[in-house]
C-alpha cells in the first residue's frame, strides 16, 4: 500500500470526488482527516471509512475559517504525529452570467475557492517544512481554468489562479522538500452534477472524445498517484482529467 501511514487532509469530502478520494486513499492505508462543511456528512463519510476499517476522522467546517484550517492541522499532528499531504478540495460554484453577477456570489467563491485553499496550504506548510520528509500539497482546479464556461467567469477565475499558485509555490516550498501539484477535472458524474442537470452524462457524452464523463474514481485515481511518492519529482504541475475534452473544446451549449 504506496499511502500507508501517510496522513493526508482533504477538504470537502463528504461526498462526491473528495469522498472516493478519501475511501481509495483508506485503502491504500492512509490516515485521513475529513473534513465537509455540513457536519452530518463529514460525520457519516468518516464514519463508513472507519466501518470498513479505514482510519478517518471528520473536522467539519468551512474549509476557507482559519480557525477550522488550524483545526484541521492540528488534529493530524496532534493525533497522528505528522501531516503528510493536503488535499485542497473544497469549493463552490456559482453560476451567473457577467453582466449581473452580484459582488457577494464573487465574494463568497473568491472565498472558498481561492482564500481557503491558500491560507491552507500556508498552515500545512508551516508544519510540513519543519518534518525531514517535507510533504505534499495539491490543489483542485478544473477545465474552466482553460477553457471559457458561460456563467462561470468567477469560478474559472478561481481555477486558473490556482494553478498558477501551485506553479509559484515551487519557488516557496521546494528548499522545504514540499511538491505542489494541482488536478484539473473535467465533466465529472457525481450526485451534484446529476441532480443539477438530468441530462448531464448524455449530453457530456456526446460531446467528450473518450465518450463519457469521468467517474469520481477516474479523478481520485489521479489524485492518489500525485500525492504518492512515485511523484515526489512533479511539481508545479497541472493534470488535465477530462477524456480529451480540452484538446477540442467543444460547448455543452
């Protein structure tokens, strides 16, 4: 098992991709600290971690409140010795065309997205640059930080930057033995994207080259071989996870 005995933080894990990145990384052997911001279901996903023995503990919370990021942290440390990798997963989407986008949907998905993820990696760092084996950070980005989305010019914003802060981390982490990474999901079948849109698979599929969205397991699967020491080489990077969608680009519109 390549993760055993990491412990790894993921944020916005209570369901969705973040979740299957949490089982497979429990397989895999990991120490997990879960974190979601609805309570009941960081408890309940921890929980069925731990029922098929696993080694999960939630943290629930907003993931961009410093005080739930230095919760985070010292739970791994404190409980585990140690914090290995952090997966910066959470985020929001709010959609809304440009011209009436109000200043509060900006506020809260700069927030979320952008915020959260910074001031997290910032307190992993901290404590990762003090362990021999440095650690590794990666970021969630997506396909609208490469191609145009309508509705999505704040979100994609959010995820364009994250890529570039990943590459600008290699500049501030790599004296620390510290890689920095970020995965860029493409159209992905979760319970989300399925209740938003009832033709959400179909219409991706058509319009995808590999024939089909991704699976949370295609995107956990990916994540897993970054943030294993098979990578520890990379860094700075961005892996594309769409089917070959951004080759061509073509509108689910």
């Amino acid at each position: 098992m390549i993760h055993k005995n990491k412990v790894v933080i993921v944020t916005g894990a209570g369901q969705g991709i973040g979740f299957e990145i949490c089982k497979m990384l429990a397989k895999s052997g990991a120490h997990i600290i879960l974190n979601d911001i609805d309570n009941t279901l960081a408890q309940k996903a921890s929980q069925e971690i731990n029922d098929n023995n696993g080694s999960c503990m939630a943290v629930a919370g907003d993931a961009s409140n410093q005080d739930v990021i230095e919760a985070m942290v010292k739970t791994a440390v404190e409980v585990f010795g140690k914090l290995d990798v952090v997966i910066a997963n959470a985020g929001i989407t709010l959609y809304g065309d440009f011209i009436s986008y109000s200043r509060e949907s900006f506020s809260r998905v700069m927030k979320v997205n952008l915020e959260g993820s910074f001031f997290l990696a910032q307190a992993a760092a901290k404590q990762m640059k003090e362990q021999p084996p440095g650690g590794t950070l990666l970021f969630m980005s997506s396909v609208t930080g490469h191609q145009a989305h309508k509705n999505l010019a704040a979100y994609g914003m959010t995820k364009a930057a994250l890529e570039m802060l990943a590459k600008n981390l290699v500049i501030e982490l790599s004296q620390f033995k510290i890689n920095v990474n970020a995965i860029a999901p493409g159209a992905t079948l979760t319970s989300r994207t399925i209740a938003e849109d009832n033709n959400y698979e179909a219409t991706w599929s058509k319009i995808t080259p590999m024939g089909r969205p991704a699976s949370v397991s295609d995107i956990a699967k990916a994540v897993l071989f970054l943030i294993s020491d098979d990578a520890k080489h990379i860094t700075g990077q961005t892996l594309i996870v769409d089917g070959g969608w951004t080759s061509i680009s073509p509108s689910p519109y």
